[in-house]
C-alpha cells in the first residue's frame, strides 16, 4: 500500500513540476521518482501552492462577481463563510490522510499532494458557480 502511495505521489510530483517548470522557467529543478524525499516533499508543497494560487484568484474573481448581485453583500458574505469552512474541513482531511505516517518523512508529501487535490477541486467548483454568475 505504501509502495503505490508513494508511486502516485511520485507521478504527481512529475506531472506538476513539468507544468510548473514550464512556468517558472529552468531555475527551478524538476520533481524526479529518482529524487530524494525532500525533493518530493518540495515538489508537493509547490504543486499545493500552485493549486491555492488558482483557487484564490477564482475565489476573489467569484467575490467581485457577487457584488454586483444587489444582495447588500449577503451573498459574498455567504461565499466567504462556506469558504471558511471548506478551509476548515480541507485542512481537517488533509491532517487526517497524512497523520498515519506521522513521524515519516513522507508525510510532508502526502500532506501537500491531499492539499493541491482537494484545492484543485475546490477550484473547480468555483469555477463553475462563477461561469453561472456571468450568464
């Protein structure tokens, strides 16, 4: 089980520092199966960062689209509550997926890689109530 835990992570690792790289150009060295744990560990943690700088930008995107919905900010402040608790219940689930290896020096990764993955889908869905405040 940890085998494939740590396969997944390592694909992506890869997957995220190739886009990443692209993005941010060759200073940055590329996240490798063949690299340390440390490595993975920084990988995960910019692939999480990656991921809540989209989820921001579409969160305060959504925020501004609400406040032209005459609410009286009622509805921004509905967004900025479910917001917090999302917040709250990602970090939770992430706390929870990564506290079996507690002491390990996989956990960093399994933390960020959870982190990246229930931010992008929180993104998502952002995204999507957005396109509906535009029509």
């Amino acid at each position: 089980m940890k085998g494939i835990l740590i396969g997944v992570i390592a694909v992506i690792c890869l997957m995220s520092a190739t886009s990443f790289s692209q993005e941010k150009g060759a200073s940055e060295l590329p996240c490798s199966a063949t690299g340390t744990q440390a490595d993975a560990n920084a990988c995960a943690h910019r692939d999480y960062q990656k991921a809540s700088g989209e989820m921001t930008a579409l969160y305060y995107e959504l925020m501004s689209e609400l406040a032209g919905y005459g609410g009286k900010g009622r509805d921004q402040q509905k967004l900025r509550r479910a917001q917090a608790s999302w917040t709250q219940y990602r970090d939770a689930t992430c706390e929870s997926e990564a506290s079996i290896y507690e002491g390990g020096s996989i956990r960093p990764a399994v933390y960020y890689s959870c982190m990246a993955s229930v931010t992008r889908e929180r993104a998502q869905r952002l995204k999507e109530f957005l396109a509906v405040t535009k029509q």
